[in-house]
C-alpha cells in the first residue's frame, strides 16, 4: 500500500488469522528456502533501523541476519545513545526516522510509546518486544508447533508461571487460532487490566486458573518465561511467590506423553525451568529460537509489501 497507514507489525490481534497464516506460511518457504541455498533477494537495498531500548540477544541478531539473508541493511541504534534520551518525542523521531530509512523495529518496554512511534512513522514499525506484547516470538512458537506436530488448531496449550508479555501475545494467537490455551498463574500475578481483557474476548480458547498440575494435564504444548521480565523490579519476591509452578519432570509428566515444551528465552535455569526439562527430548526451546529468524523475514517481507513467491 501507498497511502493511509504503513503496514506495522505492533500486535497478534491487529491481524486477521488469514493474514498470519499467509505469514507463517511464507516464513516456512523461506526456512526451506534458506536450507536449499537459495537466498532471494527480495529486501535488496532496504534498511532496517533498530531500536533497542532494553537488552536482546534473539530479537536483535534474528532481524539483523534476516535483513542481510534478503539482501537489505540494518542500523542498529541503543536507545540511551540516541536523542530519546535527551527527551525528543518518539513522534518527531519517527517522523524523522522515516525519512531516512524504510522500517523500524523497535524494543521499549511502555506499549504507549510503540504506539506513539507508529503513529509518527510513515514507514512499517515492527514490535520488538514491550511491556505488553511479544508478537514476533509468538509468529516463531506458532511456527515450531506446526513444525513438530503439525495444526495447532485444537491443540492443548499449557501456560505455567507469571503473566507476561509473551503470555499476552499467546492469548491473542490461542483466540485467532482456535487452539485450548489454559493460564496457570498465581493470584499475586495475575493479568493486568487489558491482558484479562483478552482473555476475556477469547472465551472458551482461554482459560485463567491457578493450579500449574491442572493446567499441565493433558496438553500438547507446555510454556513457561522468566519469572522476572525486563521492568520487574521485586525479583526475590516474584522468586517465591512463583516457586510452585517451576516446569520440572514431575510436571512434565502430567501433560501428553509427546507434548513439546517451549521457552522463548533467555531461560533462568533452576527457576521457572529444570535443566532436565530444557535439556531433555521434549524441549523445543533452539528451534524456537532459529524460527525468529524465518518468521521474522516472513514479517519483513509482509511489512514492505513483497511477495516471496
Ligand atoms: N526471546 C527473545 O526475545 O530474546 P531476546 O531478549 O534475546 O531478544
Ligand atoms: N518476558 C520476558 C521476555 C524476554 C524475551 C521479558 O519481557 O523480559
């Protein structure tokens, strides 16, 4: 598109289930692709500009590399280093940032302010993560699913452990993609205003207890995330309050006898997950890392408009 609002990549539930799935379908073609040699040019000469408000290790080299493999560049730029710092809006940064390069990604903890830089830029703005919504991991966890056990529509989903951002874009995607998705969450943490909000919308696809055993029986799928997101600021309290609903192999053993297990990483081992877990045969925890790369490229190349086959 020429006109009206520039193909952003903010949210699950900004999209329809048609158009993600023609992105998880592309981002398949393109991970074949890439095994066979084949590595088309189709972002020739497109520049990247990413933002990094907070630490990345995944999100930051899986764009970088994506970008390249499509033959486009990327300016990588820390937050602190920039004039953001020094209290220049995120619209008027956008504004000018759109000037120079032809799509931003960016990773900043306040949901606010992602939307704020969308709304300023005129060119594709890509989440990188906030505070809210994770919704690149989320194309990436959907993907190795399907990878492994084919249509995650109907599959039983297990979330274990804090409310979260990734657990947010989780519930958007268990909404669009018809998956069972049960929250195992203490009281203590529970989903904030609009994360319950969505769950709400997603009716019968998600269903909010406490109990982590209950949650875990029977599903094909078990997710866990840190206990301590980026922004927490009660570490040695979350610690304890979370203690119960470590992903261990007692655990394990109560969901179905081929469920894969999934952590978007980095992992803290020993807290939310057993070394056991994330190191035994159900874990899926590196190919979840390598698909951020295709279905990244799959958001990039949807973001600028170019068809991959
Ligand atoms: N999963 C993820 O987004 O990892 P990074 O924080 O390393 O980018
Ligand atoms: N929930 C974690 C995800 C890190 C990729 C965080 O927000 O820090």
């Amino acid at each position: 598109t020429t006109t009206g609002t520039p193909n952003h990549f903010l949210s699950i539930d900004d999209f329809s289930y048609a158009e993600l799935r023609g992105m998880l379908n592309q981002a398949v073609a393109l991970k074949q692709r890439l095994k066979d040699g084949d590595r088309p040019q189709l972002l020739k000469d497109k520049v990247l500009a990413m933002i990094f408000e907070r630490q990345s290790t995944r999100t930051r080299v899986s764009f970088d590399v994506g970008m390249r493999q499509l033959g486009g560049e990327t300016i990588m730029l820390s937050g602190q280093e920039m004039q953001l710092s020094r209290e220049e809006t995120l619209e008027d940064t956008a504004k000018v940032m759109s000037r120079y390069v032809d799509a931003i990604m960016i990773r900043i903890l306040s949901h606010a302010d992602l939307l704020e830089l969308a709304g300023g830029a005129t060119v594709p703005v890509i989440n990188g993560l906030t505070r809210r919504a994770h919704p690149c991991q989320i194309m990436a966890d959907l993907m190795t699913f399907e990878e492994h056990r084919g249509d995650i529509r109907g599959a039983k989903v297990a979330w274990v452990g804090d409310s979260n951002n990734v657990l947010h874009s989780w519930v958007n995607a268990a909404e669009l993609f018809g998956c069972q998705l049960t929250i195992a969450v203490p009281d203590e943490y529970s989903p904030e205003k609009d994360l319950m909000q969505d769950i709400k919308r997603a009716g019968s696809a998600v269903r909010l207890i406490e109990d982590a055993r209950e949650a875990v029986e029977g599903a094909d799928l078990v997710i866990t995330d840190t206990w301590v997101s980026m922004g927490d600021v009660d570490a040695a309290e979350r610690r304890r309050v979370l203690k119960p609903y470590q992903v261990d192999t007692s655990l394990m053993a109560l969901a179905n006898k081929d469920a894969l297990f999934m952590h978007c990483l980095p992992a803290h081992r020993g807290d939310e997950v057993t070394d056991e877990v994330i190191d035994g045969p159900q874990s899926v925890v590196f190919d979840e890392a390598e698909n951020r790369l295709h279905a990244q490229k799959a958001i990039l190349c949807w973001a600028f408009g170019v068809e991959t086959n």
